[in-house]
C-alpha cells in the first residue's frame, strides 16, 4: 500500500482549494502529484489554490516544478498560489531557487473553515 502524498480539500462556497503534501516529492512522486493535482484542478477551477508545505520531508527541484506548474495552471484560469508553512527543509530549497520573487510564501495556520471538502 503507497502512503499518501497529499490532503486535498476544496471549499465550494469560497472557491479555495487547500493542498498538504506530504513525505517526499521527488520526480517520481511529482509526476503521480502532477497528474491528480491537474485533473483536479481543472474540474474544481478555484479561485485560490493553497499549497501547505509543513509536511513534507524532502523536496528537489522536480517539487519546485510541480508548485511552479500548479502556479501556471492557476494563472490561466484566473486564479492565486499561495506557498503555505513550508519545512525547514523545503524553504530551502524555495528560498535557493528565489521562489518568494515568484510566488506568495506564508507561515500561517489554515482554519478550520478553510479546510473543508
């Protein structure tokens, strides 16, 4: 049985869409991300997309592909990605790759009201 690599969470009535990635994203788990998180995406079309970070173990360059991707695909349908609580290990790695030039990056709890299906 694989471990679960993400909690997603939409919130209809404020069009949001709470990400949590969890363990590791590599570029074999970036790719089954990639795929899910999409199709997803594209079904719901959210106005916001949150990308809680807390989780995760170990991220390279293939997780900074996938926020930026998950970024372009907001953009396109005329919506906002926010970088949430990131690890000590992953903000490293966004901080190396310049990402808070790029996109939002918060260290903050998501509510109880944000977080519901």
């Amino acid at each position: 049985m694989e471990k679960e690599l993400y909690v997603f969470r939409y919130d209809e009535e404020k069009k949001r869409v709470n990400l949590r990635l969890v363990g590791e994203i590599d570029h074999h788990s970036a790719a089954i991300l990639r795929h899910e998180i999409d199709e997803a995406l594209m079904k719901k079309r959210p106005n916001l997309l949150y990308v809680d970070l807390s989780g995760v173990d170990f991220m390279d360059s293939s997780g900074l592909g996938l926020i930026m991707g998950r970024y372009s695909l907001m953009k396109k349908l005329g919506g906002e990605t926010v970088v949430l609580n990131p690890s000590p290990r992953a903000k490293k790695i966004l901080t190396l790759a310049g990402m808070e030039k790029v996109i939002r990056i918060e260290k903050r709890e998501v509510k109880a009201d944000e977080s519901k299906k």
